[in-house]
C-alpha cells in the first residue's frame, strides 16, 4: 500500500514509514522571539524520529483536518493525503 502525505509545509512523508499519527500540542516558532503552542497533528515514524504534518492556533481546525486523515486512510489504497494550509497567523485567535 504505496500513501504519501504532503505536509502543511510541503514536505513528503512516507506513510509506510510511520508508526503513529496523533494530535499533540507543540512549540510553533513564529519569530525568534515569538514561541506559541499549538495544537498539531505530528508523525512519528520507525526510527522514533518527529515529524509536523499540521498545525494552527484553532482547535477545531486540527481535529478536522485528522478526521479527514482518518478517513483518507481508511478509503484510498495508492494516493497523497494533502494537509490543509491552515492559519499562519500564531495570534491563537
């Protein structure tokens, strides 16, 4: 079963290397000096190692789009699951 995922940030993640998906909330560095914790979906893949699939300051936006992970996960054999862009602002609004 050949699945993708492109990342909020565009990068490419291998589902076949992933051991778990799950909603956490992180560190998202805005500026420098500007460190704001977030709600995000994160990967984690066979070797332990982290990766950012997602994230924004509104809740209800992470869980939707993992809804929407799940889904895709359980519906489509060979394809790319496509993080939505979400919110940029980090205002937490």
């Amino acid at each position: 079963m050949a699945k993708t995922i492109l990342t909020q940030t565009n990068d490419v993640v291998n589902y076949e290397n992933c051991i778990a998906v799950c909603v956490e909330v992180c560190p998202i560095e805005y500026a420098e000096d500007h460190v704001v914790d977030e709600p995000c979906i994160v990967a984690t893949d066979v070797n332990g190692g982290h990766t950012m699939l997602f994230h924004s300051p509104n809740e209800d936006e992470v869980y939707s789009a993992m809804s929407d992970f799940v889904r895709w996960l359980q519906n489509e054999a060979f394809s790319t699951f496509e993080m939505p862009e979400g919110n940029e602002g980090g205002d937490g609004d």
